[in-house]
C-alpha cells in the first residue's frame, strides 16, 4: 500500500539537509483530497504560521495537490496577493521502504533541499 498524506490525518513535517534549520510542518486532515489544517515553516532566520503569534509572520493556505508521487502546496500571504512559501515534493515506495523529498523555498530565492516524514 503507498502511503498518501492527503488521505490520512497527520503530519508532513520536512527538514533541509543542508544544515541550514529550514524546515516545514504541515498539518493534514482526512479527506480525498490535500487538506492543510496548520502550518509552521521556518528558513533558519524567520519564520511563518498559520496560527501565528509573537514574531511569526502569518500565511495562509493557498492551493496544493497530492497523489502517489508527488505534493505540492502553496502558502500565500493572508491578503492572498503573493505565495510567500512553497513546497514541491517527490515521493517512492517499494515493497517495506518510502522516501520522500524535495524542494522548500521562500519568497525572496531562499530555496532549500528537504527530506520528509509523514506522521
């Protein structure tokens, strides 16, 4: 069976290999299609939520979309006039293994590598 975090309450939560504490942590809620309950992302300097407080800048979810191979999700600012974070993911299942990875990037060209798990 290949696992689908569009299709299971938990968690995307992503972390950047390059040592620089970017990282991501998507809430997901169960129905057939990317439903983002909360979000939390960080660059290593600043970060980003949607129950944002303190010095946390607010986004809200934008569009997204999963299947078996791939997810793609989109925060926007809360005006909604630019995406602010985005994340683009690739997924591979074998028969006892799953990996997933890809790209986080921030407005303003931070991009970064990540590695996720699904909880």
């Amino acid at each position: 069976m290949h696992a689908r975090p569009a299709q299971a309450s938990g968690d995307i939560i992503c972390d950047a290999t390059d040592g620089s504490g970017a990282s991501i942590s998507i809430g997901v809620g169960h129905l057939p299609v990317l439903h983002v309950l909360s979000a939390f992302a960080t660059d290593g300097v600043d970060t980003w939520s949607t129950n944002a407080s303190g010095d946390e800048r607010p986004f809200i979810f934008g569009q997204g979309y999963a299947d078996n191979t791939r997810v793609i999700v989109d925060f926007t600012d809360p005006n909604v006039e630019r995406i602010v974070v985005s994340l683009r993911l690739f997924q591979a299942s074998g028969d006892k293994t799953y990996a997933e990875a890809g790209v986080l990037s921030f407005e303003g060209a931070a991009v970064f590598p990540v590695q996720c798990i699904n909880g």
